[in-house]
C-alpha cells in the first residue's frame, strides 16, 4: 500500500477498536503527557480534518506557539461528544489533507496516537504489520518534532513480532508497536522492553 493508503486504513483501524471504550476510559491519562484519552483523539480528530491554510491561520491566531495552536484544537474539537468525535474520524478516513508536514509523519501519529489511547485503556488495535513497519522507518529518523532520532542513535531496536530492526549497539527488543512509543517518547512503556540497552533508552526519554 501507499502511505496515504495506511493512514485510510489505521484511521478505519483506530474507530473500530476504540467503538467500545467506556466514559471512564475516555477520561482516562493518555500517554501523551497532560491529555486525557479524548484529548488525544481530539487531536487525532484535528489532524484529519486540517489544510495547510487553516494551519497557518490557526498557528498565526496563536501567536505562533505550536504547542498552543494544538491545545487550542484539542478543546475546540474537543468539545464534541465521543460518538460524534468518532463519526467525524470515520468521516475523514480516505481524506489527504494535513497539516505541513511529509506524509509519512502523519502515518507515525495515527498509529502512535492510537496507542496513546489504546495502551492505558487495554484496548487492542488491528494494526497491519505494513503500517507499523513503515511508520517505525519513519519515525526512527524523525529528529525536529519527536526525537525519535535522538533517543534510539547507538542502539540496536530488534522487533520481537515482526521481521524489523535498526541501528547498532546495545540492545532493545520488544513488540514493533511498543518500540514505536519508546522511540516517540512514551516513558510509561519502556518496562515492556528488554534489553542491554533499556537503560540508555530511558536516560533519553
């Protein structure tokens, strides 16, 4: 598949494994620091439906602060009930519009947010071996924005469920999706890895 192709398919992924969450789920942490569970499906939400045009208006009307034009999103689209944030996600599944950025990023934030949502409330997502492989090559160089880059230089990343590793040094396995949050900066999921190098991962986190 192409990448836009993945993205179509994980957000069709995403809101049918999330369907079923409970309110108290929805208000749980996400592991996006500071968010809650919809917080984060809000901002999921807002990237599918930006234009590079919007962005730039919304990013000007926010003094431009990223971190303020995204809390700004989060509240606005936010403000809609869950089965409506849900139907406004399947609304978007096949659209390519984004925000500025390369296409496979937003490849890397619809599979990571997903598990942002996903890992705290125990909730399983159907990714294909084909979306979190590409978006883990994505993401493993992506240094501006998520530090991916940083985090995994001098280490060896060798995925336990699927055919993928990168990089050489110490060691760090685990399952694909998990290695994804670690590389993204995601704390609370580096005690389900192993390996020699856990220990240099987490000093980066």
């Amino acid at each position: 598949m192409g990448t836009w192709e993945l993205i179509a398919d994980e957000r069709a992924r995403l809101v049918e494994a999330l369907a079923g969450l409970r309110d108290d789920q929805w208000a749980a942490p996400s592991l996006c620091a500071g968010w809650s569970t919809k917080d984060t499906f809000a901002h999921v939400v807002s990237t599918a439906e930006m234009t590079p045009p919007k962005f730039f208006l919304g990013l000007a009307g926010s003094g431009f602060s990223f971190s303020r034009l995204m809390a700004r999103n989060v509240a606005t689209v936010g403000a809609d009930p869950v089965p409506r944030l849900l139907e406004r996600l399947g609304d978007r599944v096949h659209a390519r519009n984004a925000p500025p950025g390369p296409t496979g990023s937003w490849l890397v934030e619809i599979v990571a947010h997903g598990e942002d949502i996903a890992h705290p409330t125990g909730t399983a997502i159907a990714h294909s071996e084909e979306a979190l492989v590409t978006a883990a090559d994505v993401a493993k160089g992506t240094q501006p924005l998520l530090g991916a880059k940083r985090r995994v230089t001098g280490l060896r990343l060798i995925a336990e469920d699927v055919d993928w590793t990168t990089g050489d040094g110490p060691e760090v396995r685990g399952p694909l999706r998990v290695l994804l949050l670690a590389m993204v900066g995601r704390p609370p999921v580096l005690d389900e890895l192993r390996g020699d190098g856990v220990a240099l991962l987490r000093a980066r986190s």
